[in-house]
C-alpha cells in the first residue's frame, strides 16, 4: 500500500502564508493580476541566491532566459529548465532562486526558460519555445560555460510537461536527446479522474479545480486537438521507448500524484530506466517550502543529487 503521512507542518505553515496573498480563487482574477500576485508573493518568500553564482539574463532565439552559473572553469553540463505554474503564471521571478541552488548543488549551468505563457499562447507554443532554446544551446552553449553535448532537460508541474514533451519530440524526429529528464511534480496526463485528483481535490498547493483552469488554458478549451495531441498530454503517447533516463518526484499530497507514477511505469514497460522518489509528507510545489520544512528540504536535495548523478 501507498504510504500517506500527515501534511508537514512546516509545509502547510509556509502554503498558509503564501495563499494568504495568492488564493486558489486568484484563477478568477483576470490574468495580469494573477500573475502579478504570484510573482510577488514568490518574491516575497524567496531565498537568497547562493555564494559564487554568476546571474545573467539573455534572450536566446527570441526566448528570454535567465542563466546560473557555478563559479569554476571549463565548461559545465547543463540543465534546461521549465518552470511550473500551469503554462500561465511563473518565470524568474518565481523560480530563480531554487535553480540558482540547483546551479551550485549540482554544478550545473541552469537555463530557466521564460517561455510564453496561456492561454495567450496555447500549446504548441511552449514546445516551441523550448527547441528554439535548446538549438541555441547546441551551437552556443560553450558561450555561457555549458557543454553544448550533454544537457540535461528538468522542469516541476508545467515544466515537467515540457520536458517530456521535448524528449519524445526529439525521439520522433531523430535528434539529439537530452542527456536526462528530471520530472518534479509532472503534469504528464489530462485524466482528473484519478485516484489522486480525487483524493487531493481540494489539497493545500493545488487543487483539482486549479487544474481544470490550467488545463484549458494550455490546451485551448474543449474540443481543441491538443487534448488528443501527446506532445501536449505525454501520458497519451503509445510508445516510450527510447527515451532518457528519468527521475520523477510526485508528492502524495497532490493531485498530480498519479500522472508522475504512470509515467515511470510505462517508461519502465517500455524498457527504459526510472527513477521514482515519492514523498509521502508533502503537496505539489513543495521545493518553493524547502527552508522551512525537513521533508521538503530533503526532497529538494534528492532532486539535486539527482541532476549531480546524472552522467
């Protein structure tokens, strides 16, 4: 049996202070709102940027990204990273300080991709955004101290999505793969009739309606192909295959719970290599609780260890 333990304190404190200024109603409000309030709150709430890394915002074929790197000389290995926030809210200013430590964790260059968000820009554009910024690594990387031949691609929720679906579109067209897939807390799948939406339906951190929102965002409403397209919905692509080793982190507390365990089944099915970590003591975005909650400092560091791991 799947092991549950009570919500982390810590955690559940944290997510308190945080709803407190970005509520799961702020789905009602009209979209610059929404994204202003997320990305002052995190703000608010973020840490300081590790000792000795080197901050720089670029725009990389017509993507802007924020880049972290570790002191050190030589070129390092990458990680291409997309940020949560349901493909509508989210950027630097909601993620730069967790990939800054992911950068002196693991040392790794860090690429946080500010891709274009929905439902202004629905699927495929996110997708698109991410080739257009992984090519610009493969022929310029060394620029920014990335090794252009081994970058790993990495994301939480949304990005974790993206991710996925830059590994199959790469398999499909015969192209380079990414070295890895770091999977954190994935959106990989549009059932949210899952034992885990309905159990997590109204959970601390994400709730089922907040998804029913972000989903037809993304996809672009009901009877939009996307919801057919498995470059929009990996869970959905007959065939995994040959694609990279993967790390997948789900929280159990999180309606998202199912879709990371899924995947990792069928890569495994499919006879590719999975990592899965399950925490059984947090909810979904449980990195941005790190430094004030053990179990999800411990997490943090797993998915640390793991992008260090990774060859």
């Amino acid at each position: 049996m799947m092991d549950i333990l009570p919500l982390d304190p810590g955690m559940l404190k944290f997510y308190k202070a945080l709803s407190a200024e970005s509520p799961p109603e702020a789905t009602t409000w009209p979209l610059d709102q929404q994204r202003a309030a997320w990305n002052g709150v995190c703000r608010k709430f973020s840490a300081e940027l590790p000792y000795g890394i080197l901050v720089e915002s670029r725009v990389l074929n017509g993507v802007r990204c924020q880049m972290f790197r570790p002191e050190g000389e030589g070129l390092k290995r990458g990680l291409i990273y997309f940020h949560g926030g349901g493909w509508v809210l989210g950027g630097p200013d909601t993620h730069g300080d967790m990939c800054a430590e992911m950068a002196a964790g693991a040392d790794v260059v860090v690429v946080l991709v500010d891709y274009r968000l929905a439902p202004e820009h629905p699927h495929p554009a996110q997708l698109e955004d991410s080739l257009a910024v992984l090519s610009w690594l493969r022929e310029r990387g060394a620029e920014i101290g990335m090794d252009p031949e081994h970058i790993i691609g990495g994301g939480d929720s949304a990005g974790g999505q993206m991710t996925a679906a830059l590994s199959l579109y790469l398999r499909d067209r015969g192209m380079k793969p990414l070295d890895a897939m770091v999977l954190i807390y994935p959106v990989l799948g549009a059932d949210l009739n899952t034992p885990s939406y309905i159990r997590n339906a109204e959970a601390p951190c994400l709730t089922r309606a907040e998804m029913i929102f972000f989903l037809d965002a993304f996809m672009g409403g009901p009877g939009s192909g996307n919801w057919t397209d498995p470059l929009a919905v990996p869970l959905l692509a007959e065939d995994l295959s040959n694609l990279p080793p993967a790390f997948i982190t789900v929280a159990t507390h999180d309606p998202l719970h199912d879709d990371g365990v899924l995947f990792h089944e069928c890569l495994i099915a499919a006879g590719g290599q999975s990592e899965l970590r399950r925490e059984p003591a947090l909810a979904h975005s449980y990195m941005r609780a790190r430094h004030v909650s053990e179990p999800a400092m411990a997490g943090f560091q797993a998915i640390v260890q793991a992008i260090k791991n990774f060859k």
